[in-house]
C-alpha cells in the first residue's frame, strides 16, 4: 500500500505545487519537501526513499538531467516523476523508471502521481526491484563526497572573493588540476581568460543571485583555454545576505567549436574564405542603414571574370579554384579595412564601400582592383592572364535596396564587357535602356 511508502519531493514553493504535496499527503504518510536540489540530493544519500518527485522548472545550479542521473545512481529512488507547470517535460531516451506530467491541476496530477506509486508499491510488494536491492555502505560523510563526485558535471562552491571552498572530482578533471588541493588555493576568477568576465558574472550574482548559462573561456592548469558553460546561485545566511556561491560547469568547447563551424558555413564561401552573398546582403542593410542617416554615399562593385570557362576547360578546375582564391586575396588587399569584399557567386565578386565622398573615390579604387590583374596568375607551373569587368552602382543614386543596386552593378558589368573588357564604369539609365534584367 502507497501509505507505508516514502517520497521526497524536490520543487520550488508555488501554490500549484504546495496543493499537490498537500493532496498527495492524504495517501502518503511520509513526504519529505526540499526545495533546493542540493538539499535533495543530501536527503536522498542519507534517507530511504522510494519514489521522488522531481519539478523540471526549479531554477537551481544543477540541471534536470544530472539531477535524474544522479537520483537513479545514488541511494534507493526507485521511481521519479518529473512535473512541470510550464510544460511537459521532455525525456531523453527510453527509460522505464522516469515519468513526466503537466499539471493542469493540483487534483488531476495528485491523482495521476498515485496511479503511478499504486503501481510502484504493487511491483515492490512482489519483491522485484526496479532499480537497486542495497544501499551504499560507509559513513555518510564519504556517502556525500560519492555522491557529489557522481554528477557529471564540475560542481564547486566560492567564497566571495573567489576562492574555493569546496568541489567535486569532475571539476578537478575538468579544469587538469594535479589534485583538489591545488585548486584548493587557488582562485577561480584568477582562472578567467577574459578579465573583464570575472566583472560580468559578479554584476549578475551580486544583482539576481543566480547566474543561468553564463558561457565565457577559462585557462586550464595544462594551459588550454576551453569554453564552460557556468550556472550559479548565491547561498544566504538568515539576514539575506550572501555567504558564499554554489556553481556547475559543463565543458561546452567542441559544442562551442561547432557552433562557429557551423556559423561560419552559414557566412562563409569555403573556397576563398570570403564572406558569402547572404552575409554580405546583411552586412549591406545596415550600411545602407548607417548612410541614410549620415547622406553619405556607398558603392556597389561587381567583379565579373572574363573568360573564366575557358580557364577552367583548358587548366581544369584545380587551376580555375586557385585563381579564385588569388583573385579574393589581391582584391581585399586593394581595399580599405572599412571596405567589404564577397564572392558573389561562380566568378563573380562584389565589393562594398561606405563612406564615399564622390564618384571620383570610387572610380579611383576601381582603378586598383584593377591593378590586381595586370600580372600574370602563376598557378601549378603556369602563367595565366586573366582580367575582369567591374560594373559601378551608388546608394542612393541608383536605388536604396540591396538586390536593386547588386542588380544594376551587374549591368554595368555587361556594359563593360560589350565596350572593352577588363574596364570599369558606373551604372547608367542609359545603360540600362540598353539590358534589359534577365541579361
């Protein structure tokens, strides 16, 4: 029968929550709350416990995932129930001891949660464990210390200033320490990469007393530098003020690494390293932003290779990709730092210019791109002249949209190379009577 059973309750106080404890404690006749995961974890090493009722919206330092794995690792939980008031919560695999639930109402989920312990009391009656027949041994003392060392993520308390007080093995290997002594004397803001970090996170205690996902760089003792994601919260004496810091850490670099990965292929052309067309359509709106408020002007340059197809039947493509890459290389440096340069495509190329004063500053560093292609490309043993048509569009001359002025720079481009190729000229209406959009 569930009132011989015995369930802890993990869960932040709300009224929602406190009415579900209350109903349920009219079947159950032993119920501990805690409402600090910490604490739980503590009651759960030095207490019997059946069942545990876990809530997946406490804003604690631990996360739901290692506080689940650590319930079902350590001591004698046989079954949790995760709840939620926001939403159901979301388990990750297949497992047979875990239960999750909304609580649309304190009645609906008392009710569903003793559905869940009538059958858990069924299953222990028949003497068939779910989970564990024994009970670690040895002192509580060393009970906690294995208990905090089971969480797999660095668990570490700070005093105010910073220094260690206290912290679990997987923070001493996380961080290469030789042994916790040495972290021990150690502070942990010395070990920020970015001093102005140990300000940032100081800031957000001292204000909220909790810090939730803070991502920042710290140097390990074997002098790598890896990305950890930090969640804290500041433990108060009885008049509230803060007596010392409680953090996780989780090593998020090779997440890290594949974020920019994948935030570079998103802004990046692989083959020349050069931002993309859809970075350069960004970063143009908000230039074109910038020089609507300041009246300057902003030049659009299309850099369109001559006869690059006949490049790339004669050498073969090798060749045609290292000369892409050359030109990108010998267009930026012609450029200013201010100034951006894309691969628009194939073998097209656009720049971006802001702050111009008049034509004649565009027309001046079309003139040096130009230079780029006056020598010779030594590619794979061979000496390859190529040259480029460059078509010309101004903001707010010839528009005040992106596509517009990308689109009448390309006809420019037609009319240099119908005219002389290897050339440069500005954009025209004259022009364009003469191509039409599709050319």
């Amino acid at each position: 029968m569930i009132d011989s059973m015995r369930i802890i309750v993990i869960a932040e106080k709300t009224g929602v929550k406190q009415s579900v404890v209350e109903i349920l404690g009219q079947t159950v006749s032993t119920i501990t709350c805690v409402d600090a995961m910490a604490d739980g974890l503590l009651a759960v090493k030095r207490n019997h416990y059946d069942a545990a009722i876990l809530s997946n919206d406490m804003k604690d330092y631990y996360s739901t995932e290692s506080m689940v794995k650590s319930l079902q690792e350590v001591g004698s939980i046989q079954y949790i129930v995760l709840i939620s008031e926001l939403e159901k919560p979301v388990i990750a695999g297949d497992n047979k001891h875990l239960q999750s639930m909304l609580i649309e109402s304190p009645n609906a989920a008392a009710t569903e949660i003793t559905q869940v312990l009538e059958a858990l009391s069924t299953v222990m009656e028949r003497g068939v464990p779910l989970q564990k027949d024994s009970f670690p041994t040895g002192s509580e003392e060393q009970g906690e210390v294995a208990l905090f060392d089971s969480v797999p993520t660095g668990l570490y308390r700070i005093d105010l200033e910073g220094n260690f007080i206290d912290l679990n093995k997987t923070f001493v290997a996380m961080f290469r320490a030789l042994n916790p002594d040495v972290l021990l004397s150690d502070n942990y803001f010395s070990m920020f990469n970015d001093p102005d970090e140990k300000h940032t996170w100081l800031d957000i205690i001292k204000r909220d007393n909790i810090i939730h996902g803070l991502i920042y760089e710290i140097e390990r003792y074997d002098g790598q530098v890896i990305w950890v994601r930090d969640t804290v919260r500041a433990v108060l004496d009885s008049s509230g003020k803060q007596k010392y810091y409680d953090g996780s850490v989780e090593d998020i670099t090779f997440q890290k690494k594949l974020d920019d990965k994948l935030s570079f292929l998103a802004t990046q052309d692989i083959l020349t390293g050069l931002p993309n067309r859809n970075f350069f359509q960004d970063q143009a709106k908000l230039t074109i932003s910038q020089a609507r408020y300041n009246e300057d002007l902003v030049a659009f340059l299309v850099l369109d290779l001559d006869h690059f197809s006949v490049i790339n039947e004669t050498y073969g493509y090798k060749t045609g990709d290292r000369i892409l890459q050359i030109v990108a290389s010998r267009t930026k440096i012609q450029l200013r730092k201010s100034d951006l340069v894309s691969r628009l495509g194939s073998d097209k190329f656009i720049a971006l210019l802001s702050g111009i004063r008049n034509r004649r500053d565009v027309l001046a560093i079309a003139k040096k791109i130009n230079q780029v292609f006056s020598m010779p490309f030594s590619v794979l043993d061979n000496e390859i002249s190529i040259s480029a048509s460059i078509g010309i569009s101004l903001f707010p001359e010839h528009g005040d949209d992106i596509n517009t002025l990308i689109k009448r720079a390309e006809i420019a481009t037609f009319a240099v190379k119908e005219r002389e190729r290897g050339g440069y000229m500005i954009y025209t209406d004259v022009i364009h009577t003469s191509y039409d959009d599709e050319k």
